[in-house]
C-alpha cells in the first residue's frame, strides 16, 4: 500500500497538470477561426522557451524514462545507446526541422505527407506516408499508459483490479478533454510542469543516490559485481549494434508525426534552431535515469522477471521520502501526459489531413476537418486505453519495436526529399515496400528483436533492423529511379519551389582578397 503523503504528493502534481491544461486557452488568440492549423499547430506560434518544453516533452517520454534505466539495470552498458541516439538527433533537427518548418510555412502543409504530396506530386506516396506515421504511432501511445502503470505498480500507488484501471481512465479522461478542447496548448502548457517536476525529483534522486554510495565510483562497482563479466562496458561484438541502433533510432526519431507536429507549431526556423542547441539538456537528463537503472542493480533491488522497467521506481520508493517519492512518480505520470496528447493530435491530423480530405471529402471546411480531428484524437486515446487493458504488455513493445523500423522507412521520401526530388515517387514507393517488408520480416524471425544478425560464416554482425532496411530501401529507390528515367516514366509535379539539388551559395565578394 502506498504511503499517504506520497499519495497526496502524487495527487497534488496531477491535479496541477489537469489545472495547467485549463489554462491552455489563454494561450489560443480569440480573433482567430477554426483552423486545422489553429488546433493542431497552435498557430506556428510557440517560442524559443514553449517549443523547447513541448519538443522536449514530446521526444522524451514516461516510456523512455522508465525503459532506458531498465534495459541497464538487466542489460548494462548496451542501455546508454539512447544518449548518443538523443545527441544525434540535435543536428539533426537543427538542419531538417528548420527547413521543413520553411516549407510547410510558405504552402501551408501541416503534416509529413502534405510536404510529400507537394514534393513529388504523388498522392499514393503521401498516403502511405501517413498511414506509416499512423501505424507507427499508435503502439509508442499505448506504451504511454504501459509507462505510467508499470511505475505506480512498483511504487504502490497503482490500486489492484478495476480500482486502477478506473484511475488509468479517469486521468487520460482529463487530458482528452483537455486536447479536445484546446488542442496542442493543452499539451504545451503541462509541458512546463513536467519539465519543473522530471528536473527536480531527478536532480533529488541522485543527490540521495550517490550520498549514499559515496559517489558515482562505488556505484558502478557494486553494479559491475552484480552483472558479472564486461555488462558495463560494451565488447566488440556489441559495438556495431550499438553503432547502428543509436543512428538508425536518431534517423527514425524526426520522422514520427508526433515529433514534427511540436516543431511545426514554433514560430519560426529560428526557434527551431534555438531549441536545437538546447535538447541535449534534456539527454543530461536521460543519461541519469540510466544511471539511476546501475544504481538499482547496485543497490540489490529485484525488479520483477520480465519488469525490470520497474527499478527505478522500487529504488525510489526505498531511498525517498513518501513526499518526494510521490513527486518522482507524479513527474513520470505526467511526462506519459504530454507525448500521449501530441501523438493522438498527431496522428488525427495525418488522417484528416492526407486520408479524409484527400479520399473522402476533398471539400470539407476547415471547422469540418478540426471536428474530425477532435474525434479521431478522442479515438485514437480510447483505443491506446483498450489497447493496454485488452493486450499483453510485450506485445505493445513488440509493435513499438516494429514501429521505429516501418517508420524509418519514410525517411528518403521525406528527409531526402528536403534537398532533392531527382528520386522518382514511384521508386520511392518500391523502396518504401520493399524497407517495409524486409524490417518486419526481419524483426519478427528474431522473435521481436530489433537487433539482428547480418552475414554468414563463424561471425555475423549484429545490426539495427530499421538500418539495414532503410539501406535496403534506399537501394531499391536509386536504382528504381534509374529505370524509370531510363523509360522515360514522367513524374508528378514539384509545387514545393525547393531546389532540384542542394545548392550551396556563395557570399558575394565585396572587396580585394586578403
């Protein structure tokens, strides 16, 4: 049973959060009609400080807060992937969130495959664009509410039976109202709380961590007794996996719908590049939370078998106080709040914007297509809530895995489609098929491993799926377009005005040379 003063604390900061997203209509200008644009994107007018929150929010999840130091307490070293997996992701954003921000800008696109769409002027390659997205998103909100549960289970404020499921409802009741009503301010503003909430418990947590160690030193040696053998540190064989998943999941990261719909809303290329600078404080934060998973394994916490994302939150609730405790849980609930509500916005906007408008009501106003969205977003929660209560657990993580694979497969349409459109649609829809089918095939032989072993002889190298399919795919698409330009197949037209190639200009000479 739970302590009364961390239920209180718990209770408090979720209370907190459900005022916050009240307060997300003083945000929303009341001159303004229903737009797509309005609801989805805030208007494109968040800036430095509210995109970094919500990007931030948004890229790093209750999920990944609780998987990460899990995968290092049963795993080691093979865990902190995600911190150079994050750290690529700055650059990333930097260049391509900037650029795409200018271009769905200028011609009003909202989504990923409206860009598509107008790129290559090639409707099947946007829709499967956006079913990617879709079906890639759906599994990686479930997991949301998997985060939230898993970690009040451990910490004992989770009621058994249909007393906590009654409170799974009850709190993604307040945030659906929330986003229906205020849209992507809803999830902004708690933004705010959650950094405040996630920064502060987890600056607390390992202050008390390593007061009690002694310092980080003993830590890791108590960790490394446990684990037995080099777990903390990586060894040849593991080098390439680690390699290729820490560049293949930063590559997949920018092309989710949820992640693009935060960058779109900022107000300009500028705060994209600001917030950019800015991420890896939030990747600081990750590398602790896996610290914190080496400090449950050398602290003697027995997770449960199969629920190792369990530990930190076991190792909380031994270390803390019951108030502080409840604040380290609340910070996760509520960091499970925002990406759950921008991944449901998300992905209701890809299928209003790219599937209903494009196939089914090309003349839909803009208050028709806002109260599709309201209800696809209200839907999309509903069935991530059915989805966890009616599905085992592993298979959530199953299709998540499966889903950074699929989504990566989007990758040349949209991240190489940003500098040139020489690859033909059609090529770049075998590839996309073809990356489709070799990632799942190669995923689901390996028993739902996103590591898999590549070659033949004594020595196989282990790989990222995602990776090797995106090669893969982009193989296909190259060569495709060779053919088809070979054949003189036409192609649709560009209405993006990007360049055909990457140009680089000059800067004009104003005096002698030195």
């Amino acid at each position: 049973m739970a302590d009364g003063a961390m239920t209180a604390t718990f209770l408090a900061v979720i209370g907190g959060a459900s005022l916050l997203a009240v307060t997300a209509r003083r945000l929303r200008p009341t001159d303004r009609l229903p737009s797509l644009e309005g609801w989805a994107l805030a208007d494109r007018g968040l800036g430095p400080g509210w995109t970094w929150l919500l990007l931030g929010g948004t890229i790093f999840t209750a999920y990944t807060f609780t998987a990460v130091p899990g995968l290092a307490y049963g795993n080691g070293a093979p865990a902190f992937f995600a911190v150079p997996y994050t750290v690529i992701v700055c650059p990333l954003a930097f260049v391509l969130l900037s650029r795409l921000w200018t271009v769905a800008r200028r011609h009003g696109y909202v989504t990923a495959a409206d860009f598509v769409r107008g790129r290559y002027g090639s409707p099947p390659l946007a829709l499967v664009v956006a079913l990617t997205g879709i079906l890639a998103t759906m599994p990686y909100l479930a997991l949301q509410l998997l985060g939230i549960r898993a970690v009040l289970t451990a910490g004992g404020v989770y009621p058994r039976g249909a007393a906590g499921d009654l409170v799974m409802v009850a709190l993604f009741a307040g945030l659906a109202v929330a986003t229906y009503r205020h849209g992507l301010r809803a999830p902004a503003v708690i933004s705010a709380l959650k950094a405040v909430a996630v920064f502060v418990s987890l600056t607390a947590v390992t202050w008390l961590v390593l007061d009690r160690f002694g310092g980080p030193g003993p830590v890791f040696q108590g960790a490394q007794r446990r684990l037995g053998g080099p777990a903390l540190l990586l060894t040849p064989e593991q080098q390439p996996a680690y390699a290729t998943l820490a560049l293949g999941s930063a590559l997949a990261l920018l092309m989710y719908p949820h992640v693009l719909t935060a960058g779109f809303a900022a107000d300009g290329p500028r705060t994209l590049r600001k917030v950019s600078v800015a991420l890896p404080a939030w990747t600081a934060l990750l590398a602790l939370f896996g610290f914190l998973g080496v400090a449950a394994l050398a602290a003697g916490v027995r997770a449960p078998e199969g629920g190792a994302e369990a530990a930190v939150p076991m190792l909380v609730d031994r270390l803390m106080p019951a108030p502080l405790a409840g604040l380290v849980f609340a910070a996760i609930a509520v960091g499970a709040l925002v990406p759950a509500a921008v991944m449901s916005i998300a992905a209701a906007t890809s299928f209003v914007r790219n599937v209903y408008v494009e196939y089914v009501h090309p003349t839909a106003t803009p208050k028709r297509q806002v109260r599709i969205a309201k209800a696809v977003s209200l839907t999309a929660k509903a069935g991530a809530v059915a989805f966890v209560f009616g599905l085992r657990d592993q298979d959530a993580i199953n299709l998540q895995l499966l889903g950074g694979v699929w989504i990566l497969q989007i990758f040349p349409a949209v991240a190489l489609g940003l500098f040139t459109g020489r690859l033909h649609p059609r090529a770049l829809l075998a590839g996309w098929g073809v990356g489709m089918a070799a990632g799942t095939w190669l995923v689901v032989r390996e028993g739902f491993s996103s590591i898999v072993p590549l070659g033949t002889g004594t020595g196989p190298v282990e790989i990222y799926a995602g990776l090797a399919a995106l090669l893969l795919n982009l193989a296909v698409a190259v060569a495709g377009t060779a053919l088809l330009e070979r054949l003189g197949v036409p192609r649709g037209a560009d209405t993006t005005d990007l360049p055909s190639r990457l140009t680089v200009r000059r800067r004009p000479q104003t005096g002698a040379n030195p």
